[in-house]
C-alpha cells in the first residue's frame, strides 16, 4: 500500500498534458455545474436588471466561472497530494474546492450584476455561500465522477465510484433539505382577508402575449408587441380575435364596481420571459396577487406557460394602472415600451359596464369578463348617474417601432429619424400625412443632397383605405363642395398642422387591411370615443409610463381638478407623469356648455410629442344624426 502510494505521487504526467486535463475539468464544471446553478436560480425567481437572453446570461456567467474553476481543480490536486488522496477521493475533494469557489461567487455576482437570488434574501453573506456551495456540489460530485470514469475506466471501478457519489449526493440533499426553497407554483390567491368585505365576486380570465401592434393605417408597427387581452372565446375581443386581426388590437381595460371582490386568472403566453400582472394601488395581498417580483414577498411573475390566480378588491372608484412589473424599465428588456400594460376602472358601487355600440353587458350571467374595452358605456343606479367612459391609455414612445417598409420611421422632410407617441396603441404623427402629400406631388428627400427633389408621382393609398391617383386633387386646394380650387392654407396643406385635420386624410377612426383577394377594407373599431351632445362623460387618462411627462389638452371640452368639488379649479390641460392617472369630468357633457358637435382634439401640448403622435380626437354627435 505505501509503495503504491508512493509510486502514485512519483509517477506524473507531463506539466503540459496534465494542464490540458485541468483545463478540461474546469470547463466542464464552469459550463457544466454553472448551468445547474444558473437553473436553480431561475426557478427560484431570480431577477437581474438588463439581463441578456437566457443562454447568453448561462454562457456569460459560466465564462466567468473558467479562471475560478481551473483555480480550483489544480488547488485541489495539490492538497490530494498532500493528503495523499487518488482516484474517487481526489475526484471528490476536486467538486468541493470547485463548490466552495462557486458558492463564494453568488453573493459578488449579485454586486457586480445587480442580481437578486430570492431564495437568497435576507441571508448573510456566508449562509449565501455556504446554500450555494452545497447546491453547486450536487452536480459537481456527478460531473468530476463523469470526467474519470471517462479517462480512467478500467483503473476506477465504476461501481465503487457511483456508489460513493451517489452516497455523497444523497447525504448532501438530507443535508440541504431545510436550507433549500421550495420551488413550487406560484401561490394561489386568498380571497377570504382581501375581500372580506365584498358584496360580489366577478371574474376575468386574462393572457399576456406577442403579437404585432399597428400604430395607425400608415404601416407604422411594433413588431414585436407585449399585450393583455382577455382569453375566453366569448370575449369581444378577445386574444385570438386580436392576433387574427391587429386592427382591433387596444389595451386591456378591465372595469368593476366598489365593493367587488375581482379575480384575475392570468396566464402567460410570452415565450421565454416571466411577466407579472402588476395593479397599481388596488387593495390585494402583495403575497399572493402583486403581480412582481420584490423584495423579500413570494414572486407572483408567471413563466411561459404558467398560470396564477390574483384577488384584488375594489375599495374605492378609481382608474388604476396595470403594468407588468417582472421585467426592469429599460428597452429591449422592459416589456411596457413594447405594449404590456392596461388599466382597472372602479366604478361607483352597484354599476354595471356595457358595449357602447350594441349595448352588452359586459360581464356574463356567472359575473365573468366578457369585454375589456378602453370605452363603454356606465350605468348606475339611480337617476341620470349613466355616464359615458373613456379610457385614454398613453403609449409612450414605444421603441422597436417600424414603419410600412420595415425600417425605423424617419421625417420624410429631413430623413431624421422621428419618435413615436400615441394613445390606445394608436398614433397619427405628421409625418405620415407630410409624407403622403409629397409622394402624390412627385417629390422625396434625397439624403445625398441633403434636401427635397423632384420625383415621379406615386399613388397614395389612405388609412381609411381611399386611393388617390396622381391626377386627383390632393391638399391642392380644392374643394368639392365649390368644385373648385381655393387659395385656404388648410385645403392646401400648407404649414405643420395641417395633419391635424381630418378633411384631406379620411376619418381617423378607420384603419385598412387587405383581403387574401387584395381587396383592401376598412375596419371599424373603438379609436374614437363617441357620445351624442350633453351626454354625461367621464375620461380617464392613464400613464403607465416610462419615460415622459405629458401635458394632457383637450379642446372643446373642461373639467374640474377634483371631480367631486365644484368650487375646485376649471381645467383643459393637466400635466400627468409615469404611473399617474386621473379623472376629467366634462363640465356639461359632450361638446361642453356650448353644445358642440364634432371631432374634438386632445393631445400633449409639449409639441414634439403631438407631432409625433400624441392626439386624438373625440367625436360628439347630433342626437338627431344617425352615426
């Protein structure tokens, strides 16, 4: 035995090749071990602010591994030396050493990434390490045994091996048992303390997913948009309806009434993200139902495919955001720029909601969701409490956006690249309509030169789907009614808000698509809220963020800043900020106290924005017009 051992410490491989197996083992644990210690952390809920793709994030950590690793392998064959330790029980004090230094890494990972283990919180440093370590020796103990069964397998007795990791391992997961989390499905939702006061129960079911939001009948999209939308078939609309036509596409708005106990069933349809969905400022336990990821609460984000129940209670009448607040804030890795985010409207106790064009009750006889529409008409009990309700929801310049070439839009009279603003996901920027007029007049920006040259006419194509040749009339001044051409700057096109007007470009509330016969229709959606002269309004604006500040304008029409305080201050701007909302009651109903018809704009007045496609406009209408 001693000559054996003897001979074993004499008898080494050259430095070379003996560094070419170390390096070997340290990939395999750096790449091999990183993995099981990165997926550990992920079904743990683990967060990292700007994290890259999933096996970009694996690679990039276990790449910082390899000098770690490779330390430890040949730190640990100096101390079997020493301790005189061959075959299984070098093998296995190699996976210690290489334990030890992993585990030691977790807590300066979190540093150097602002990473959160959530398992992790609230731990010292040392009893981080320590958990990790003992995590990380599970899979190092198999991968070490692997690597010499494969370089020495008639000098290891495979069994003897096997069974001394197998027994390693199961002594460490007794041993780890009640200092590991249990990785589990996110918890169910309690409805009896939240809503121990609630008068109903009502119920909506509610999927995130990808899918292409379009902008305007421009072609300007988000290809890639983040969305919720209700997921029952008999939703109007609902997500498949939404994905087989964008047009209808509009952000989730979900209503109750005080007192309602509400249950949301959401689901995640989002490949390769976990998302959350997150209700700003409505009464819910943040155990069970904050839609986020925080702290030291439970992680109530979903992964692809999972499912939670969230129970909130309608305390007070409001309007509240909906944000997913599992992801950070900064592009491509936030998911509101993109589209995901919504609103709950509480309305006054013992209201129900309906579809403002058919009438329909937008919850089922079981109280389930069935509509979730940024407008709908409010009826209340009592009388002339009805009231119209409308939703402005502020997309705030989204990034990723493209226009109808695929590219990033640009201003048609500089080639600079232009913004995007909107509302309801829709945006009617200048430069569109300055683009138009310039194509059916021959000319285009020519950016070698620096400036607008002449070209061949093109036919111009409208959201509302008419199409103009380059012989028509188009924003040259004539007028139809007149049958002729006059000198007025609006009929002309002349000066920069002159795409604020409707005249020249079709009815804003239409967007166009084309039939698999090349037809190309108009559809008729909920763009423009519409009410008829003195009807009771309330508007709601709703910022769910990120970026800017927006000074609200509404023409026409004017409200008091508090809406139940006739004495307090008449507005027609209010300035609103990421993650505000607020409630614009018209003084007078729709068209105000003078009774105006029409389409009314409202949009940011810092006029960068609105040129980019903040306004819309509301449409107040005759009660003795059919509409």
């Amino acid at each position: 035995m001693p000559s054996s051992i003897f001979n074993s410490i004499i008898h080494r491989h050259k430095p070379g090749i003996q560094l070419s197996v170390d390096l070997w083992l340290a990939l395999a644990l750096a790449y091999g071990g990183g993995l099981w210690l990165h997926w550990i952390h992920e079904l743990e809920g683990a967060m990292e602010h700007d994290a890259p793709p999933v096996l970009l994030h694996w690679l990039r950590d276990a790449t910082l591994l390899l000098p770690l690793m490779l330390g430890a392998v040949i730190a640990a064959r100096l101390i079997a030396r020493r301790l005189y330790l061959t075959g299984a029980r070098r093998s296995i004090a190699i996976a210690f050493v290489a334990s030890a230094l992993m585990g030691g890494a977790s807590p300066l990972h979190q540093i150097l990434f602002d990473a959160h283990h959530h398992a992790a919180l609230g731990a010292s440093v040392l009893v981080h390490s320590a958990r990790d370590t003992l995590l990380a020796l599970i899979a190092n103990l198999v991968i070490v045994s692997a690597v010499a069964l494969i370089r020495q397998p008639r000098r290891w007795a495979r069994q003897r091996v096997i069974l001394r990791a197998v027994l390693a391992i199961t002594l460490i997961t007794n041993f780890l048992a009640p200092l590991a989390p249990t990785v589990s499905a996110a918890p169910a939702a309690q409805t009896a303390n939240v809503c121990a006061t609630a008068t109903r129960t009502i119920t909506y079911d509610v999927a995130a997913f990808q899918t292409i939001i379009p902008h305007n009948g421009w072609g300007d999209h988000t290809p890639d948009g983040l969305m919720f939308a209700l997921s029952n078939a008999d939703a109007i609309p609902n997500k498949d309806a939404l994905i087989a036509n964008p047009n209808l596409i509009e952000p989730l708005v979900i209503r109750a009434a005080v007192g309602d106990c509400i249950l949301v069933n959401f689901r995640n349809d989002i490949t390769g993200r976990r998302v959350g969905m997150h209700v700003n400022g409505i009464s819910k336990d943040p155990k069970t139902s904050d839609g986020a990821r925080i702290g030291n609460n439970p992680d109530t984000t979903v992964p692809t495919g999972g499912t939670i129940t969230h129970t909130f209670f309608a305390h007070r009448e409001g309007q509240f955001v909906i944000n997913d607040y599992g992801s950070g804030l900064n592009y491509p890795n936030d998911t509101t720029s993109r589209g995901l985010y919504g609103a709950l409207i509480v309305l006054p106790r013992g209201a129900t909601w309906h579809d403002p064009r058919t009438g329909r009750d937008l919850l089922d006889a079981s109280k389930r969701g069935v509509g979730a529409m940024p407008f709908a008409d409010a009826r209340v009990p009592g009388v002339g409490n009805d009231f119209r309700d409308f939703v402005a929801v502020f997309m705030d310049e989204p990034e990723g956006v493209l226009d109808r070439d695929g590219k990033p839009p640009v201003f048609p009279l500089t080639g600079i690249e232009d913004g995007t603003f909107g509302i309801n996901y829709r945006s009617e920027p200048l430069r569109n309509r300055a683009r138009a007029v310039l194509e059916h007049r021959g000319l285009v920006y020519d950016a070698a030169q620096n400036k607008i040259v002449a070209t061949a006419p093109k036919v111009v194509t409208l959201p509302n789907g008419t199409v103009i040749q380059p012989t028509d009339h188009f924003c040259d001044g004539y007028v139809p009614e007149l049958d002729q051409i006059v000198s007025d700057p609006g009929a002309q096109c002349v000066g920069e808000e002159f795409h604020l007007q409707s005249w020249p470009f079709g009815d804003p509330g239409k967007l166009t698509r084309k039939l698999a016969d090349g037809t190309i229709v108009a559809d008729t959606d909920s763009i423009i809220p519409k009410a008829y002269v003195g009807d009771p309004v309330r508007f709601r604006i709703v910022h769910p963020g990120v970026y800017e500040t927006h000074t609200w304008h509404q023409h026409t029409n004017r409200w008091r800043h508090e809406p139940n305080d006739p004495d307090s201050t008449r507005l027609d701007v209010q300035s609103t900020g990421p993650g505000q909302t607020f409630e614009l009651d018209f003084e007078g109903g729709a068209g105000q106290m003078m009774g105006t018809v029409g389409d009314q704009v409202f949009h940011c007045h810092l006029y960068p924005h609105f040129a980019e496609g903040f306004c819309r406009c509301a449409r107040t209408i005759l009660l003795s017009r059919v509409h």
